[in-house]
C-alpha cells in the first residue's frame, strides 16, 4: 500500500506520529516536499484532495460532526452547512477567533464514536436529532434511511437507547423518520406540519380511488381529516406531461372530498410563518365542515 492509500484510509488526514509509525520519516518528509502531503498544522497532515471540512478540523484538532459529519456520509439535508461543525472535548479551550471558521461542539467522544476524522454514522444521527430543529434534523435521518444506512426500526431503537439531555427530542424525531417522503423538501413541509395541533400527516400516504388500480400518494395526508398537503418543486412542473398529471391527481383528490393545500420552495423554506399559520386554518376549516355534517 502506497502512502495516499495509507492516508485515504484514514480519512484523508493523519498526524506525524501515526503516519511515520505506519511509513517512515524519510517517506513522510518527501511527501510534504513533492506537495503528495500539505501541513494543516504543526505535526498534522492532509491529502490536498481532502475535503475543506475535514481539514479544518484537523488543523484544529477536532472530529467533523453534526450536519457536517451528515454531509460526509452522504445525508441530503435542509441546507448545507455554512461553517464546518466540529466537536472537541468538553475541557478544551477554543479561540474566540475560530468562530470565523468553525461551528465549535463540546462533547466527551469515546473511540466507539469516530471514525476517523468524523463522527460514526450513529452518533452523527443522534447528534443532529438532539441539537439541530426538527426541520433540519427529520430531513436528515430521513435521508439516512433513503440511504439504506439505517431502518425506520433502527432509528427508533438508537433513540430509545439514548440516555441523557434530549431524550425526549430524539424519540420525538424517530417517531416521526419513516423514510417515506422524497426529499428534503418534502421533509421540511412535514416538520412543520409536526407543530400544529389537530393534524396527523403521513408521507406518501397511500389514498384509494374507486376503480383505479394504483392509489394515489399525496406528499402528506391526513386521512382523519381527509387533508393533503403538497410540496411543490419547480423541477417537477417543467413539462407539460407532468404539470397535466398534477392536474389530474389534485382533481381526483378534490371529487373524493380532500382539501388540497400547496406549498412552493420559497414558502416551505423561507416563510414558515405563512405556513403554520396556513396549516392552522386548515384545520380549523376541516373542523367547521366536520361540525356543519
């Protein structure tokens, strides 16, 4: 195994002692002159190829976490993050000037947690369910799921056998991870429908339509309340073939007696506000009706 091999293998960093122990100091010292290996810091090394993320917490001496450890093992999520999140031990002292340059954790991680230079899949999920809002951390493990990294099961199970601050919280977002919406957007649209009270909203919730084969599958659905809620993609309505099959599900939908309420990107991931206030009256107008019948 040649040197980047070696160092790719762990992670694309490595510090001095590590890497002459496992090459040579002759071997490493050409490596840093050739430029095959560059000094983020005193005695620590990367690959240039490495990812900025990863570097800067090597240069400091910290583990990639949080929504930047999502975005290593390949998680989609609300938004990337601005700044790398990085995690050090609760006792070390950060610089007030590395603010400008990373999102500083603290936290006591065990080797179990990290792999090496960012946290394992499972603490990297539990950390983004007990520290970020749920319409950052459900798009998250949601993906994770999507991804085949984890069950719907698993998930749960990770939760329950997490101890400590959150607990609640990260059971709150298991419960509500089935890995059934499409994409991020579809999982912003559903944390917030989370936080109005009354509605109970299912992704892709199957709805039967008489004499059709397939049932349709609005992005969330209340069937007590026989509510849909829909997010809507530019990408999706680009043709005409797909805006007339949109066309003819929300009029489907309608004849069988749903309310159909839309939601644009902008609106979902911009104006919150408009939303919950949207989804309330929602409710309320499916409760009048109920009551009037």
């Amino acid at each position: 195994m040649d040197l980047i091999s070696q160092v790719t293998l762990l992670g694309g960093v490595c510090d001095r002692t590590t890497l002459v122990r496992l090459r040579s100091a002759a071997e490493v010292d050409r490596a840093l002159r050739s430029g095959v290996l560059v000094r983020d810091a005193r005695g620590r090394y990367a690959l240039p190829s490495t990812r900025p993320a990863i570097r800067t917490a090597n240069r400091v001496g910290g583990i990639v976490s949080h929504r930047s450890a999502a975005q290593y093992w390949g998680w989609a999520q609300k938004s990337p993050p601005p700044l790398p999140e990085v995690t050090f031990p609760r006792e070390r002292v950060v610089h007030r000037s590395l603010r400008s340059i990373l999102v500083p954790h603290w936290s006591p991680l065990e080797a179990v947690h990290v792999e090496g230079p960012v946290t394992t899949p499972i603490r990297t999920l539990v950390d983004c369910m007990r520290n970020l809002p749920l319409d950052e951390s459900l798009p998250i493990v949601n993906s994770a799921i999507r991804a085949d990294d984890f069950t719907p099961d698993e998930v749960r199970e990770i939760a329950d056998a997490t101890q400590g601050r959150g607990r609640t919280r990260i059971q709150a977002v298991a419960a509500a991870a089935t890995g059934r919406s499409a994409n991020p957007f579809e999982d912003v649209l559903h944390a917030q429908a989370l936080l109005v009270p009354g509605l109970q909203v299912e992704p892709q919730l199957a709805v039967s339509v008489p004499g059709r084969r397939k049932p349709l599958h609005p992005d969330l659905g209340d069937p007590v309340r026989r509510l849909a809620l829909e997010a809507e993609g530019f990408e999706w309505h680009g043709n005409r073939a797909q805006l007339t099959r949109d066309c003819q599900r929300y009029n489907l939908l309608t004849l069988l007696g749903w309310y159909v309420i839309r939601f644009s990107w902008v609106l979902v991931m911009y104006q919150p506000a408009y939303v919950h206030q949207t989804l309330i009256d929602a409710v309320e107008l499916t409760q009048r009706h109920a009551n009037v019948g």
